[in-house]
C-alpha cells in the first residue's frame, strides 16, 4: 500500500496535511444522492508516494488532517486517530478529517 501526502502551510496554526491512497489519486469521486463531487487532486494531495510508516508521524501530530481512501482511513482508525463514527463515504470511498482547535 502507498499513500500521497502534501503538507499546505508549513505554519503550525495553519497548516493542513492531506493524504490519499495513491491508486484513487486523480479520480473524481461522486455521490448523486447527496450531490457531493470530490475532486482527489494531485495539487491537493501531492505526488510522492509513501508507506503509512512514514507518514503516521505526520497524521497523528497534524492539527488538521485531510485523508481520503480506504485503506489510509482504515490505518488511522486502527491506530487510534480517528473515530469510525467520524467516517463519511463517498460512492464507497471512505474520508475523514482531523481538526485542533
């Protein structure tokens, strides 16, 4: 498994770290019923790939996070990041966010 991450604002007040799974960057997720189009942009998500080894640092110390994808989701729930009950899903793509105030 491989994941993209792209840091936006290196300001620790402001910064935003946004994670995907690799294989759904580019794609336009769509969801009719709740009329919810989710560009997962490369501008957003960035481009390097990485392993959830390097990047759970960066998750779980983020003060706001934005992932989108299965498998990254999964790995954040099961190690204590995000709640399950804070999951959203997008025509069977699962995403949450992280907020500190």
């Amino acid at each position: 498994m491989s994941f993209t991450v792209k840091i936006h604002g290196k300001d620790s007040s402001r910064e935003i770290i946004a994670a995907c799974d690799s294989e759904i960057l580019g794609k336009i997720l769509i969801d009719k019923e709740r009329e919810i189009e989710f560009k997962v942009s490369e501008e957003f998500y960035g481009s390097e790939s990485f392993e959830w080894e390097e990047i759970v640092d960066s998750i779980s110390n983020g003060r706001n996070v934005n992932i989108v994808g299965n498998n990254i989701v999964e790995l954040a729930i099961k190690n204590g990041l995000i709640d399950p009950k804070s999951v959203i899903e997008i025509n069977g793509v699962k995403h949450a966010q992280i907020y500190s105030l």
